[in-house]
C-alpha cells in the first residue's frame, strides 16, 4: 500500500514541475518615450541575450533594450515590447 501511494504522489508533485511556463507575443514595435523611462525605472533587468542586450520585465511585458552612446553619455532605447503569457 505504501509503494502504491508513494507513486501516486510522485505522479502528482511530477504533473506540477513543469505545468507553468512562459511565452511573448510581439505587441508594439513603437514605444513613447515616457513609457521607455518607466521600464528603465521600475522594471527588472535580466541580460539574456549574450549578456550584452538586457531585456527589461515590466507588468507582464518584456522590453528590448539597446545601449547607445552619444558622445560621453550612455543611452537606453525601447526597441520593442512583447506581452508575457502564462502557458
């Protein structure tokens, strides 16, 4: 009886590893840039992309964004916005 329950949960807590994963959609190429110096202010950075480009999670959107410099200043551009989907 033992064993039959013991695989019975491993089923259960196995179901439930994988169940939430996340995918984008493209939304918006064109974004203002009041809402590009929200992202930067309050969103959270994670470099994904070569560690080079770092994508910005703002509510349930991610944001791609470039560095420029002009001149001695360092710049960030919106480059586009992609909704987050719970899968």
């Amino acid at each position: 009886m033992k064993f039959y329950c013991t695989i019975f949960l491993l089923i259960i807590f196995s179901l439930n590893a994988n169940s939430s994963s996340v995918s984008e959609i493209e939304t918006s190429s064109n974004i203002s840039s009041i809402e590009c110096l929200e992202v930067l202010e309050n969103g959270n950075m994670i470099n994904l992309i070569d560690g080079i480009y770092p994508v910005i999670v703002y509510k349930g959107h991610s944001y791609f964004s470039q560095t420029d410099y002009m001149g001695g200043n360092k710049a960030y551009i919106c480059k586009s916005k992609k909704k987050l989907i719970t899968n």
